[in-house]
C-alpha cells in the first residue's frame, strides 16, 4: 500500500501503539499475574520494583536495549536523532544523514527515502549490510541507490558538526553532507545500568548481561533474556530471539527444567524491498571455519511469479558442506524474503542441515517460494555430479 | 504493482511467451535432446510423431489439460471465452458474465474487476471455492465483493443464450445477467483424444488416461505425468504435480525405477488477493473421515507485518488429529499464502503431520508467517491442555 508521506508518521505510531495495547491485553488477560508499572533496580543483591522488594521470586530479566552511545566525536554539539526517538517525530524532515549502514540504518534509509526524504547515508564499511553474503549487500546498494538514497561508503574519521545556517553536518575525512537532521544507526547496546547490575553481583559480558546456556546469570534466581543479554547473543538482538527465549527461561525458572536455546539456526531479517533473510553461516564464515564449500545460486528473475508480480529483484543462495551435502546456510534476498525464510531455517534447525525433507516437499507454483527448492535442488544435483 | 488496464493484455501476453520461451532454451540447452514440434498420434499401438513413428522407445505423455466441454445448454448458439482464449484477448471487455466459482473462475473475476471490468460470477455451489475450508470461501467471496464482482450463487439451471441487443446472456432459474463476453470457468479436462488412446489401447479414467501408482499407463512402455491424467488426479490440476511427476516418470522410464508419487502434501493455491493456500485435509474432510479432529484457527490482522503492511485479510487453520497429535492439514488465507504454506506441507509430507521440527523452529519477526507458527504452537497448547 502507498501512505500519504504526511500521514505516515501518525500511522507508524499509531501501529505502535496498538501493537503495545494488544499486549498488554493478553498479559491483563492471563490468571496469576500481577503487573507493577515501575522502575526496578537491584539494590543490596535483591530486586526491588517500587515499593516491592521481591525477594526469594524468581526473576527473568528482559530489558531489552536502547541506541548505543557510540563515542562519535561531535556528538554533544549537536541534536541528533535514534531508532527510537525518529519513530516519534510528528513530522519527517527534508533531509536527513544517516550513520551506520547496519540493518537499522538501511532500513530507514530506504523507508524515508520513499517519502521523498532526501537522504545521505554515511558508513565505516565498504558495503552496506557488511555481515551479509556481499552479493546481498550489493542488491541492496543498488535498492537503495535506485531509491535516491547518497551512498558515503568507506568513510573514515566520522564526526557531527554543527550545520552552516542551522541543521547538522556530519564529516569524514575528505567529505561530508549537510541536513536537517542526523540518526545514529551505530547499533543497540543492552539496557541494563539502570538496575544497578553491580550492586546485585550481576556479571556483564561486552555490555550486557552475561548468561549461561540456560539464561542464568551469575545471580542463583535470576535469568536473562532477549537484548538485555550480552556476549554473543549481542550478535541476536531480534524480537523473535527473545519471544523464543521467554519462555525457555520462565520453565528453567518456575520448574527447575534445563532448556538451552540452540541458536544455530536463528533467522536475521533486514525490512528493506527487496527483504534481506538469513539463518546458518554465510559462505565467508563457512570458508573460515574450514568447510569445503558448494554454493549455489537461484536469481529470482527465473520465476515465474517474481516476472507477473513485477518483483523480480534478489536470489537465493544455499551454502553446502560437499563433504556431508549438508546445509550450511542460506540467504534469500526478495520481496517478502522474510516470508520464504522458514523452508530453509526447519531442516537447519532440526536436522542439523539434512535436506531430505525440503527436497521431497513440493513447493507451489507459482509462488517466489519456489526460488528456495530450485536452488535447494540444483546445488544438491551439482554436488551429485561432482560439480 | 499497478499495472494500466490498457497495456495489461499485452503484459499478460509477453510474460507468458518470456516464459515458454525459457523453457525453449532450456531444453535446447540439454544434451542428447531432440525436440519435433509435430502433431502426436497412436496408430497402430504405436506413437507417430510427425513422419517419426516410435518404436521400442520409452514413451511420457504430457499433454495437459484444456477447458472442459460442459453440457452448459444454449453453449452452441453464442460465443463463448474459456481460460485459454480469454488470455488472447487483445483489449479487456466492458464487462464479463462468469460461469463457475472454481479456483479459475474467482482468479479471472477479481483480476478483471480491479482492471476495471463489470464482473457478475454465477455458480451452482453455495459458495466459492465450495472445495476449500467454508472460512476461506466466505473470505474470499467478502473480497471478491469488495472489489465489486456480483456475486449469483445457488444458480440452478444456468444456460447461456444471445443478449439483447448484442451480447451474451447467462441465465438461470429465476435469474440472468448480460454482458459483452462469457467465461465458461467450468473445470479443464485432460486433452488426450488428440492421440487416439484407444487405437493404442490406453485405457481412460473419468477422462484422462488411467496411470497405476508409478504412473504407467496400460499400454507397457508408456507412462503419464500432469493434467493429462484422468481418475482421483483430477483434484491435482496443477504445474508444480506435473513439476513433481516429471522426473519420477522418467526415472521410472528410462531406469527401471519405481517411484510412486505421494499426493498427500500436495499444495493447493488459488491466487485472489488474499491468496488461499492449503495442503491436507481440510476440517470437513478429516471428519468425514472419522478423525477425532482440533482445529485453530490464527486471523491474520494479529500479526504485526499485517498491520504494517495493511494487509489484514484472512488466517492460517490448522486441522489436528487429537489421539495423535499430528497436523492432518491447513490452510492459509493471505496476502502471499502460497509462499507461506511450505512451513505446513514439510511436516505433513516427510513425517506424517509430526510438528515437533516446526514447534522448535524460529519464525522471523515481523514476517506473516509467523501465523502458521503461532496456529500450531496454539493448536498444541490447546490439545496439551485437554482443551
């Protein structure tokens, strides 16, 4: 659907807002819960959540992130603008510099862009998307190029400056832009120092909580969860990472069991047009960790519905160990890609790889879910003729 | 897309000759293929192609299906347009009688409907897609109304006669609509009497050419894949089976194999916006069958893409068995169901309905399918609470 661009900012909030509602309906909804809308923190090693002082409850953390406060020379010159507070402008700017070229930041280059934004964005990275297969990062290049967005790729020494005659500048070294506003896309770092971790002996990792396989921190009754949690789960900071972990930890917390989530096979998802989806490992990380790989690649301009829809931007690629024929992992750039993702994160999941399953199922024609069984298929058949 | 109805013939036209012509050069493209564009006939028990005649040479017969010659009375006084010729028309009639609320006949309405066509769809059934769960009809027949197709169903009778004054009309008892052109959606039959099958002695099922379970026909040294196959086949019109049968035939032809294809996962997809995507059993079915059955049921407009990308229509049902637990079958109505039901048919064609590989897997957030996995995390819930 088309949104009117002065309207757009009411709507994106309204969604918001009715996404939070509904779940604060289900949680009303549900029996034996007390809600206590109030700051907690830890203090003297017990947590303490307005007048309440829970104490001998167990507690699953969940407190998500917030923008990192990434030292970018510059930045308590000027105003800028995050993830967050961007969503609650009532107005969109004229133009707008983005920093960082991560998922957040081509998201929103992307979206603005389209509602006539005009937009600069400015990263450290030789390509956007940096820890995709390049050649997902080179499709959304080129989106996002088609889509007026200003590449400032490789750009070293970035800094905020105040703008001449008002607005924000943002340099680097051999260039800069001009605009009405910036946005930090520079990542999301755990939001945890408002409990007063230390106090409680709460053990961080890389900013975050630290946590072992089964979510417990270093506090006997307290668990963690979703982007509060650092170490490598910093590597997940993804809604579905912390719905799947929630009640993992609610059951090792209320009835002693021992789950621990595997995430090997956890999808990442970045919402531009075309979408960027991905579980397993790219093919770089399947070369570093020593795989002898076979890679293969569907174009979605083959199918037969991405030519009637007009949709006929992206791939899949499927990474193969040749020496099991196992699935190693795979990403898929497409429209709706996110909604293709489950047909390769199922056997990766379950069957550490074995492609058995999706080579038997019979995938509908004509849909773009196709492009996941041709590549599927074609790399398997290479790899049985020896290719 | 938005595509000008002036220029949609001609679109319609060059995407399905880019997509013959792939084809062409694909198996061009094929070592050891020769290919003869000539009339195929049996004549003496054997098939003569062109001046060829085959002898001693394994034989597939795919020759498809075409729109099936109803008894509809008044059909040899007036023109008429089936699936096939309507897609030649060079310009979009004013306005367009229906005959058949199939998968066809609902695809063909509300495509030329939002192009601007006056479109009235007369059927026997109580309902569209009378085949497909009673939710799924009735949403689409909401949607087909939305889009201001009129709707004639229960239409005992119908018969075609000359307009006044031009034209086309179909009447039934009690009722008539008219309008410039007719389509008779009425199902397509397999188009085997071309070949003379009996002079060879196939022998025909409900009239398509009968096939045992490894798709030999009763003529040894013949095998049949696709439309072109007659008996319960009739209820698999679609590409991808033929897709599927292909290979097995002539596997089965060329080496001696003996596959048998499994039809028990086999997708089922109607393309209406919202698409209506199903595998299995639907509830009606598996009760006929005597399975104690529960069925849930996730509407889509809880999802957060949904709302995001105003696309809110429909719901995935899935249909359990209770003494087992297994997933009997489900459908999909969505925005892009099609490409959302092969997290369904993996389960149900590799381990007959066992979910415990989609229960474990993650579905991306925001994505629409995360409401196939949140049907069956539900559905479980519920058989686990007895409920």
């Amino acid at each position: 659907m088309r949104v009117d661009p002065r309207r757009v900012m009411e709507r994106v909030q309204d969604i918001a807002r009715s996404g939070s509602a509904f779940y604060e309906r289900f949680v009303a909804r549900q029996e034996g819960v007390l809600r206590v809308h109030e700051r907690a923190r830890f203090r003297g090693g017990r947590l303490v959540v307005g007048d309440h002082e829970l104490d001998g409850v167990p507690v699953v953390l969940a407190t998500g992130a917030r923008p990192a406060q990434s030292p970018l020379p510059g930045r308590d010159d000027v105003p800028f603008l995050t993830s967050d507070s961007l969503m609650h402008l009532d107005e969109l700017p004229r133009s707008l510099a983005i920093v960082g070229a991560g998922p957040i930041g081509v998201e929103f280059a992307q979206a603005l862009a389209r509602l006539d934004v005009e937009v600069s964005l400015v990263y450290r990275r030789v390509m956007p998307l940096a820890e995709d297969e390049l050649d997902a990062s080179q499709c959304v290049a080129h989106a996002l190029e088609r889509d007026g967005v200003r590449l400032f790729p490789s750009s070293a020494g970035i800094r905020l400056a105040r703008g001449r005659g008002g607005g924000v500048r943002v340099e680097w070294d051999g260039g800069g832009v001009q605009a009405d506003h910036v946005l930090l896309a520079t990542g999301r770092e755990p939001s945890v120092q408002d409990l007063d971790p230390a106090s409680a002996g709460l053990e961080l990792d890389r900013g975050g909580l630290a946590v072992d396989e089964q979510l417990r921190t270093t506090v006997p009754g307290v668990w963690a969860i979703g982007d509060a949690v650092g170490g490598h789960h910093l590597h997940y900071q993804y809604t579905h990472v912390a719905t799947f972990e929630g009640p993992l930890a609610a059951e090792n917390a209320l009835r002693g069991t021992t789950h621990r989530p595997d995430y090997n096979a956890m999808p990442r998802v970045t919402f531009t047009d075309p979408e960027v989806a991905a579980v397993g490992l790219t093919e770089l990380q399947a070369r570093a960790r020593g795989y002898d790989v076979l890679c293969h690649r569907k174009p979605m301009r083959q199918l037969g519905k991405a030519k009637a829809m007009g949709e006929q931007d992206g791939f899949v690629k499927v990474v193969l160990d040749r020496k099991t024929g196992k699935l190693l992992g795979g990403s898929i750039v497409a429209y709706h890609a996110g909604d293709l993702l489950p047909a390769l994160t199922t056997p990766l999941h379950i069957r550490g790889g074995d492609l058995d399953a999706l080579l038997a199922t019979t995938f509908p024609h004509p849909t773009m879910s196709e492009g996941v069984k041709v590549a599927v298929r074609d790399a398997w058949r290479q790899l049985a003729e020896g290719g």
